[in-house]
C-alpha cells in the first residue's frame, strides 16, 4: 500500500502495528518511518484530522524505532585478511589421506582445533578422536589400570587407579565420547494417505496419516505451522469438535473419531472469550477507498452483522439503520436484498450507517452490540464485510475490524485484518457463537464468498453452509 506521507509503496509490516496514543481513532496509513519522522519534527500525530499531541519519548515512540531499528539493522563489518600458510603449520590428518593444515600456534587450542576439522570435515566435536605421540586418555586409563603407574617411561610413578585424577579422567572421556541409544524413524513422506488441517482462508498444514495420532499432537503441529496456542485452537471434523482428552483423561485420537486417511479437519481460531460481566461491546470497521474511486464514484465496504438461530437465518443490521425513515422504498429495497428483521436483534444490534471522510478518503462503520439484550433463541452473529460496487474486497486498502468495550474504547479486546490477496466480494470476517456453556466465544474466520449488501442471498448461503458443516 502507498504510504500518505512518502508516497511510496510499503509492505504491510512497515506500518505501525499500534495506535500512537489512546485517542487516535483512525486507519494507520502512514509507515513507521514517516511517523517517526513526523512526531519527531511536529510532535503531533501525522493524520490532519486528528493532529493529537504525541511524545516523541514515549513508549510508544521508542517500540515503533527500535521495531524499525530491527527491521533495517545495519551490520558492521571488519576485514578479514586471507590466512597464509607460508610459515609454521599443524596438520591434522585422517587416515584415508584427507587433512585439515592450520597455521601453528603454540596456545592453538584442543577445542580450536576440533572446531577446524568439524568446518572441514563435518564431524562433531564428540566423534573425533585425537591421536599425537599415541598418548590418548584412554591409554592412559587403560594403562593406570593394569600397572598403577604412569605411563611416561621416564616417569613411572605409582598411580592409584581409584584416584581423584583417574576418576576425573574417565568422566572426561565418557563425555566425550558418550554412547547415545538410538531409534530409527522412518522419513516423512507426503506421497502416501495424509490428514489435512486447514484455515477457512486457505492456509493449511498436511501431516503423514496415522489413525493412532493424537489430537494433542495434530494441535503442537499447528501451533508450530501457525503459532496459535492450543487453547486458541477449535478443530471441527464432521460436525464434532475434536477434544484432545476424552474419559477418563485418554488422549484422543484420529481413530477414536472415525477421521480416515485424506480427511480435511477444520480450525477455527478463538480470538476472545466475551466474560458475563461484559455487555455493550462496538465492533469498529475502518478502510481506505478503492483507488479508482473519484468524488462522484465512492465506493463502499459494508460491514454487516447477521444473527442467525442455529442454521436459521434471523436478521441482518447494516449501513440502513433503524434511523432510516420506513417506506414503501426502503421495504421493495430490503426485500430485494435478502433482509430480514427481528424486533429482538433490531433492540440488541445498532449499526452507525455509512460516516464517510471524503477529503482523507476513509470509510468507516460501527455496530454496537448490547450481549445481554440479544434474544435467547440467536446462537450466532457473523460479521462481514463486502464491496458495494467493486468486485473484490481487495480493491480498499487495510480494511481493518477492532472490538472493544463501550465503556473503553481506548483498550482494543481483540482485531483482525487481513494482508492477503481477497479475490471474492465479501468475506466473513469473524463469527461470535455461544459454546455449550452458552458462553460468547469471537472466533477469526476468513472465508471468502459472494454476494454483499446490495444482495444478501449469495453471502446467507454461504455462512449456511459452513454451518452445516458444523465449521461456524
């Protein structure tokens, strides 16, 4: 994306991963260096509509440098100059001929010199063994042992075997030599039966089938792939969600679930745990217009929130709000976009309508939730976003969904966004449904589909879908 200070093309990890202070409510379309550069120079936030003070000190300030610092590092180098083995050298040679040369130095040590041959000949430092003058620990063991005496002829002193020294001697040796039990585990091939876990956007892991793997294994696998915490993770195979202990705290298997060879498991990721105690929550969506977009060809990115009743599709709250006057117009436009209303969602779920900034061309949308209002029969909410004339949601830069507290906008509870290609029209960007506690869980999703706000039939069948395949 083009960065609104420099004008230059950026990578999405060069912008600002956090607001610069509590107040600033708005898209982050400056890259970091623009806005180091800025609050250094003016000391205020670089969005002309906001302009809020920022300490070029604060903490803030100091993690976007040093991420930037990190990013960009400069290594310093220093010259090296070829080694030359004109003078004095040791050779260490192996008995097929092959040799390692270094130059000599009298304090050159052991440990140097095992470094040396593990570059040259690959071999770590506990397979070499080291011969000069035929006088090895070992012989000198072996010798202590059989004579108690030491074995330099023009030293012969008497040794105890059972010494302190001797003792130390053979510990030595066993370290440096120590014998590991090995068992042989056959290389992983993908050619053969596999098991697939896959994200609703697309990404996926593929391990080597095994009816006796575990679900706790399947979860360290993902978490290694996509570094989501076990906790984070909720797997879905054939409507049942895979537990990693069953009774009496047995590890779960693929074959205790009936999951064959090529099966597809699905992962839904938990973004927040909304507690009991937390009632009016605002879904915040923000997005840069498309590029082609001019002052008499806005285009829109709806954010949309459908309550659904099981796989029952209930109502729809989106950019026609309750402020909207009735008429016979708004009832044909509805009917013609696949709406439906509730009286109990309508009292639970308020939607901002369209708040427009044509001069820094951002969109923006809020639709706040009252959780304690929504209607006891309404098992999920599904929040998505769609482009009203554009064919793709790839068409506005940074689209980005926060969620917070009413009471607090300042403390984000969770985002998400999305800086990959979008090819479709929509896509589903997070689902809240009730566990079987009843407790409201956030879960990311990513799916992508057809349809958007000016027509609700193609995005409904799609959430319906992957509700019945217990995905949602």
């Amino acid at each position: 994306m083009e960065c609104h200070g420099c004008g230059i093309e950026k990578l999405s990890n060069e912008y600002p991963s956090m607001k610069l202070t509590t107040e600033c409510r708005h898209p982050r379309f400056f890259c970091m260096r623009c806005v180091i550069q800025h609050v250094a120079d003016n000391k205020h936030c670089p969005f002309q509509e906001c302009g809020v003070e920022v300490d070029p000190d604060s903490k803030v300030m100091k993690i976007l440098e040093a991420t930037l610092r990190e990013m960009f590092r400069e290594y310093s180098c220093e010259y090296t100059p070829p080694m030359s083995l004109s003078g004095d050298v040791v050779k260490v040679t192996i008995l097929t001929g092959d040799a390692v040369v270094l130059p000599y130095r009298a304090d050159l040590t052991i440990l140097q010199l095992k470094d040396a041959i593990k570059k040259r000949f690959k071999h770590d430092h506990s397979k070499q063994k080291l011969v000069y003058n035929e006088k090895v620990l070992e012989c000198v063991i072996k010798h202590v042992e059989a004579n108690n005496a030491c074995p330099h002829k023009e030293c012969g002193v008497e040794v105890d075997p059972d010494s302190k020294v001797m003792k130390i001697l053979e510990a030595t040796l066993r370290e440096m030599f120590r014998e590991y039990t090995c068992e042989y585990t056959p290389p992983m091939s993908l050619g053969g039966d596999v098991v697939k876990v896959t994200i609703l956007t697309g990404d996926a892991v593929v391990l080597p089938y095994s009816a006796d793997l575990t679900i706790l294994q399947l979860k360290d696998a993902i978490k290694k792939r996509f570094k989501h915490d076990h906790s984070k993770q909720k797997l879905v195979y054939n409507e049942k969600v895979l537990e990693v202990f069953g009774r009496s705290h047995k590890k779960m298997t693929l074959a205790d679930y009936g999951i064959e060879a090529n099966a597809t498991i699905h992962l839904l990721v938990l973004l927040y745990a909304i507690p009991d105690d937390l009632d009016h929550v605002i879904f915040d969506l923000h997005w840069g217009y498309p590029a082609s977009a001019g002052e008499d060809n806005v285009d829109y990115l709806d954010a949309s929130c459908f309550a659904f009743k099981k796989n029952i599709y209930a109502s729809v709250s989106d950019f026609m709000n309750e402020s909207e006057k009735s008429s016979a117009k708004k009832t044909r436009f509805n009917l013609m976009r696949h709406v439906r209303t509730d009286n109990g969602c309508s009292a639970a779920i308020k939607h901002s309508g369209d708040r427009m900034d044509d001069t820094n061309k951002r969109g923006h949308h809020t639709i706040e939730v009252h959780m304690k209002k929504i209607p006891e029969s309404v098992s999920h909410l599904i929040f998505t976003l769609s482009a009203f004339k554009a064919p793709t949601v790839s068409k506005f830069p940074n689209p980005t969904l926060q969620f917070y507290e009413a009471s607090n906008t300042n403390a984000d509870l969770c985002s998400t966004s999305f800086d990959r290609a979008i090819h479709s029209r929509a896509i589903i960007m997070c689902c809240v449904a009730k566990d079987h506690a009843g407790k409201w869980q956030i879960y990311d999703c990513g799916a992508e589909s057809d349809g958007c706000a000016a027509g609700y039939l193609k995005l409904v069948a799609t959430i319906k879908k992957l509700m019945k395949t217990g995905i949602l």
